[in-house]
C-alpha cells in the first residue's frame, strides 16, 4: 500500500541491477517493482526489432495500467532514465518524482563509444563466467569483483552451445540512434519537467561529465544533484551502499 517507485534499468542490465535498491525502498514502505525492459532478462525480445524510446515509453505506459495507473515515483538508470525523463516530459505518465541515475541529454561520445565496445563484445558468448567477470573487470575496473560468479549468471543467457550471452536481444544493439535529435528531445522534456526531481551522478561516469550534470541542473533548476564519488556509470552497482 506504500507509494509506488518504478525502477527501470539501463541498457544491457536487468531488473536484477535493482535488488538491494529495491528492497531498501520496501524496508522504508515503498512499494517498488523491477522489471525487465523489453528485449532484456526474461521479457520477451521485439518481434520487428523495435526497441526506441518511444516504445519503451508505451510499455512503461502498459505496466502502469496493470497497476491501476497509480502516480508512481520514477527511478530510470541510463536507458531507463530516458524512458523516464521522455514519459514525464511529455505527458505519458503523471509521476509523482522522478530521479535520474547517471543520465542526461548532454553525454559524453567517447564514454557512449565503450560501453558500446562492451557490449558487442564477444557476439557468440563466453566460455566461463570466468571469462564474463574478466570483461567486466577490463570494462570497470574500479569494481570490486564478484565474491560469488553464480550472481553474474541472472544476466546472462546459457547458449545451446554451453555458451554463456547476454540476457539481452543482440537486436538491440542494431538499432540506429540520431543521438542529436535524442539530445534535443531529452533538453524539451528536462524543460518541460515541473515536479520533484534527483539527478545521480557516478563520479567516475565516462557518460555523464560534471558538465553534462550541471548543464541539465540549469534546464531543470528544481532538481536536487548528488555526485557519488567511486561509482561508475552503473551507480546502482558500483555504491549500491551510498545509493
């Protein structure tokens, strides 16, 4: 019965990325949900290979009708800051709050250019989740690794093969992105924005700079800033203690 949070991960990441978020906020009495983005985890993958904003928008549209369109807090990391930035900016969802996690129009090339090599890597999987945990370890290396690999393997996929992939639609990463014309849409909805809203920022994010922060902070001038020193831009993962 407490207030509703809606938790949407970011590209490549799974409702998983949200545990211990998720029930820290049930421990405080709000009622939060995690769910698998489409072509992501257990959802199903895109038919026609479809998976731009506005769709993911018209899902989150979708999962707040199965909720009896209760006015949710939204809480969007990366991708999902997006989706949540973009529902609330123009008029899809009437939110309550909303807080974005390392994500803001302006982001930075270069770190959008690594993660990307990240997740193409390795297209037809892995060996071992030894191997998987090396990759994350060359692609973060600011993180401690896992003290137990079984958790890796709620975000990958075992292959007929005995290969371990992503658990995520290799379609997604085909998509075409205007990244300009995203950039644009993103500055009209932070514009638009009225109600209460946190951006989150990994201090040692290649995706979200200090001045991509700021720039949005002056866009929407009602938003609190909190900068987690040690994160990454998987926030949520890095520090979950401090987020």
């Amino acid at each position: 019965d407490g207030p509703l949070v809606l938790l949407q991960h970011g590209g490549g990441q799974t409702r998983h990325a949200w545990k211990k978020t998720g029930e820290a906020l049930g421990q405080a009495g709000y009622h939060a949900i995690a769910f698998d983005a489409r072509g992501h985890g257990d959802s199903d993958w895109s038919k026609d290979g479809n998976y731009g904003q506005d769709a993911m928008v018209r899902d989150l549209c979708h999962l707040l009708k199965q909720l009896g369109d209760r006015r949710p807090v939204l809480v969007g990391a990366s991708m999902g800051g997006g989706t949540s930035l973009v529902a609330i900016g123009e008029d899809h969802v009437d939110a309550t709050a909303l807080v974005m996690v390392d994500i803001a129009p302006k982001i930075e090339p270069a770190g959008v250019e690594n993660i990307g090599k990240f997740m193409r890597n390795k297209p037809d999987g892995y060996d071992s989740l030894e191997d998987v945990a090396e990759a994350i370890g060359n692609y973060q290396p600011h993180r401690k690794p896992p003290k137990d690999l079984k958790g890796l393997a709620k975000n990958l996929r075992l292959a007929d093969n005995g290969k371990y992939r992503w658990h995520w639609d290799p379609a997604f990463m085909l998509q075409s992105r205007d990244v300009q014309k995203r950039s644009n849409r993103l500055e009209a909805c932070a514009t638009a924005v009225k109600l209460p809203t946190q951006l989150v920022r990994g201090g040692l994010s290649d995706i979200l700079s200090e001045e991509g922060a700021q720039q949005f902070l002056l866009q929407c001038p009602q938003a609190e800033y909190v900068n987690i020193t040690g994160a990454g831009h998987m926030v949520a993962g890095d520090r979950n203690d401090v987020f």
